[in-house]
C-alpha cells in the first residue's frame, strides 16, 4: 500500500523511534520509506480495520471505531498525533529522506521531522483539502509562512520536490539516484558531532516552535478537520470516486 500508515504501523514507528533515542551508539535518525514512494497518506482501509473479528463478534460497542460522532472522530486523531508527534519530542535529531509520493497524511509524518530532503521528481501535496478536511497535523505555516501555506492547503495542489525545495518546504532536493548518497552524507556529518550537542540545538528551535504555539496548533486542527469532515456536497462525493478510481 505505498506504505499507508495504519495504527499499528504508528504504533511501531513510536517505539522504534524511542528505542533509536534510548540507543548510546545512535546520533542521528534517517525516515524513510520502502519501495517507490516515500508515503502514501493514511490507510484508507479504516482506522480500525484491524478490529474486525470484533464486529464479526457482534461486539460493536468494544470501541470507539468509525468516527460515530465528532468526539470520536477527534478522538481518533489525537491518538494519531500523540504517535506521530513522538518525532519532535525525541532528543535526537530526524532526517526525512523522500522519494517518489508524498501526500496527505505522508506530509503528516515527514514535516514533523527535523529535515526534509527530497528527490527532485517526488510529488509532495495534500490533496484531501479540496473536500475531506485540513490536515490534522499541519506544519505547513512554519515551514512555509502563510501565503505558501494557503496556496497549498487551498487548493490542494501537489508540487515537485524541485519546487518544495524553492519555496523552503523542503531543505534540499537532489537527482533521485542521488538522494540516498545526499541523505547519508548529511546523517553521516551529524553523527560526528556529540549527542548532548544535538539534543540542545534541535530542541532550541523546537522551543520557537512552541512559543508559536506549534503544539496547540496541532491540537485545535485535528479538531478542525472532525469539522470538515462533515463538508457535503457534489464537490465531495466526485472528489472521492476520483481518488478511488
């Protein structure tokens, strides 16, 4: 699937990066994704696929499955961002290293990290905003400032990561048969320097973050998205049987 992210997957994800900061002999992270793309959003075959032995059961009230109400469905999500915001609490640093798809929920994952670099032909965008929602974790004014932010989040619009790179989205992009080589250098350059060192300098400008209020921001728009994931209308069921076909 691309590597569409489940519960399970963000699950294990959070504890490997955990262990990765607990581990004496690693300095530096490197996200990245098996296969041809980076990531493709969040799986779409439910937030609780995996509990269907249970409605099998009859057994349907166990839990808060299916975003039966707007609580539930907000419910659903901060448990997704308590995962998934793992990457900015660790002390150690996190390179995101991006190749091929990149959207939706992929962009959750990857714009938490600490560096984004990317392949130049990779296809970075959030196309659920022009019908299903914002994103629920949304960096976007951070790394962008507002008018680039709005320029993408309305419209939806899916860029190259040349141009991710020219607008500041991404840190750099390379020639995709260099991206790997780029990456390591990178890590490699950082793994020389002391952990404690690292620690402090990643989490000074994670503290601007938080004085821009980047954690509560984060917290008030998977609200906002249990809201626009009540939108209805022509717009919203084409824009889904686009996507599906």
């Amino acid at each position: 699937k691309r590597n569409a992210m489940s519960p399970e997957m963000l699950e294990e994800l959070r504890l490997a990066l955990l262990e990765a900061d607990d581990l004496i002999a690693v300095n530096v992270i490197v996200l990245k994704g098996a296969g041809k793309d980076f990531c493709a959003g969040y799986d779409l075959a439910g937030a609780y696929a995996g509990r269907a032995a249970d409605e099998a059961a009859g057994n349907t009230l166990a839990y808060r499955s299916g975003a039966k109400t707007f609580d539930d469905d907000c419910w659903g999500m901060e448990r997704n961002l308590d995962r998934l915001t793992t990457i900015l609490d660790i002390h150690k640093p996190v390179i995101a290293q991006v190749q091929g798809n990149c959207v939706a929920g992929g962009m959750d994952l990857a714009f938490l990290c600490d560096i984004v670099i990317a392949a130049d032909d990779a296809k970075i965008g959030y196309p659920a905003t022009r019908a299903n929602g914002t994103p629920p974790i949304n960096m976007f004014y951070y790394h962008l400032g507002p008018q680039w932010a709005k320029r993408l989040l309305l419209t939806g619009d899916i860029i190259s990561g040349l141009d991710a790179a020219r607008i500041g989205l991404v840190m750099d992009a390379v020639p995709a048969d260099q991206l790997e080589a780029e990456v390591a250098t990178l890590a490699g350059k950082m793994a020389q320097i002391d952990a404690d060192l690292l620690s402090v300098n990643k989490r000074s400008v994670n503290l601007a973050f938080e004085l821009a209020h980047a954690r509560t921001l984060q917290r008030l728009t998977t609200e906002l998205d249990a809201r626009g994931h009540l939108a209805q209308g022509p717009k919203r069921t084409k824009f889904k049987k686009d996507i599906a076909e």
